[in-house]
C-alpha cells in the first residue's frame, strides 16, 4: 500500500487498473480489503483507488474525535497527493455517509456517485444514542462486543461472516470509537441527495439487515433520476455476496 501524510495522519491507500478514478469509500468497521474481489471485475475500466479511512486498516488517526467532514478531507488531500481533480466516488455503508459528506463539501470534483448499502438520512434519537453507548462500551471493554453484534448482521453468509469478523478484528478501538461519533453526528442528506445532477447508482441487498431497502428506496424517490439495483438474497456486503453485480453497477458510472 502507498501512504500519505495529510491533515496530521497517514492515510493508506491501494490502486489497481487503469481508466476514469473510481475512488471506494469502505465501511464501518472495515478497511479497503473489502473491496478486493471486485478489483478484477473494474480494473479494467477504472483507475481504482481503494483508501484506509482515518484509524483503519494502515491509516492512523491522532485522536478520538473525527467527523465526517475530517474523513471527506483526508480524500480530498489524497486526491491532491495524487493529481486527480475530478473523480467517480461510491461508499459502502458509512463510506456512502463519507460520500455525501465530499460531494457536499467538493461537488467540483465528483462525476459520478454511488451509494451501496448505504442511505442519505441522519440518525434517529435512538440510533444516535445507542452508537454513544456502543462507544463507551468499546472504551471501557474493547471492540468485541461491537464485533459480535455486528457480525450476524451483515450477512447470513457464514464464509463472508467470518471474513468481516476477522477484518472488523484488526481494527483498533479508537476508529471504532472516532467512526461511531461521526457516525452519530452526521447531517441529514436528503436535500443534498435530491439536487446531485452526476450520474448516481444506488446499490442495495434485499436481505440487508443493518440497513433496510427501505431506506434505498427513499433514496431513489429523492433522485428518481438515480439507478437503483436491488439484490436478491443480498445482505449488507453487495461486494462480497454479489461481486460481479456490484461492479456493473459501479459501471454506471463511467
Ligand atoms: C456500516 O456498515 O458502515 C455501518 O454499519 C453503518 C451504520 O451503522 O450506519
């Protein structure tokens, strides 16, 4: 992996192919490796760039306290670093939350924009309430109460549970710390949603049980001009469990 320094930290990231930049935002709490096996299905279109955000995988973090903003300037430094003024960006899960938060803040930049398994609303009270206590949980007792509860959720594949566990297991337990607070402050997109004029591809597991389709669907009634591609049988992981729709989705957007 190359590394940067930007914004006081070292962001990791990986690159594969050649083509229009794709820049994928991955989830929480993961790394790039998620998107491994939808690398040779895009290589060839894309000029791939696979980031660690702040605190995962082989990128640090300086303190506990990140927003979603931080995470979307870390990507605008690394785009600098690597002379690309406009980009195609899609984000996994809370990777999509970094998304919106780029577009919001660099609309300049983006040609095209994907959300997979992902959603543009903030947090209800409950939620929010509940990543804080997720967060004092992980302060005082470490990630694997974190680990176990999220595991059954992203997918009822037992190969891809146990691979999201092993890589949800490498993560330290200030990025999950840092990720839920962000997580929980973020800013409602819809209006922001509603008003992209890039082409945007939505894609979303019918099976997702961390994030409805529901909430997919809201998103397509915002922007009906985006695609929207739903998997059967698909839960939180669309890249693992469904790689090759994934990546003909993620087309879209050349
Ligand atoms: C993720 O998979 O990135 C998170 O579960 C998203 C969330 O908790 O909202």
């Amino acid at each position: 992996m190359e590394k940067i320094k930007v914004n006081n930290i070292e962001l990791a990231y990986a690159r594969h192919g050649r083509g229009m930049p794709l820049v994928l935002l991955h989830g929480f709490p993961l790394d790039h490796h998620l998107w491994d096996d939808v690398v040779p299905f895009l290589e060839d279109t894309f000029d791939l760039i696979l980031p660690d955000l702040r605190g995962f995988g082989e990128s640090t973090i300086t303190e506990t306290s990140v927003t979603m903003e931080d995470y979307a300037s870390d990507i605008a430094g690394l785009l600098d670093h690597l002379g690309l003024q406009k980009i195609a960006l899609a984000g996994h899960s809370m990777g999509g939350y970094v998304a919106l938060t780029f577009i919001r803040l660099y609309p300049e930049r983006v040609h095209g924009f994907g959300l997979i398994a992902s959603q543009i609303f903030a947090d209800t009270p409950e939620r929010r309430e509940g990543r804080y206590k997720s967060a004092v949980e992980v302060a005082e007792n470490g990630i694997s109460g974190v680990v176990e509860a999220m595991t059954p959720k992203f997918t009822s594949d037992e190969r891809w549970q146990s691979y999201a566990r092993e890589v949800m297991n490498r993560q330290p337990a200030t990025a999950y710390i840092a990720a839920l607070k962000a997580m929980a402050e973020r800013p409602d997109s819809t209006s922001l949603f509603a008003s992209l004029k890039v082409p945007v591809v939505i894609i979303h597991g019918l099976a997702d049980a961390l994030i409805p389709v529901e909430r997919a669907r809201e998103a397509k009634r915002a922007l009906p001009s985006a695609h929207l591609i739903e998997l059967e049988g698909v839960g939180h992981l669309p890249m693992l469990e469904a790689t090759k729709q994934t990546a003909e989705g993620l087309k879209k957007l050349v």
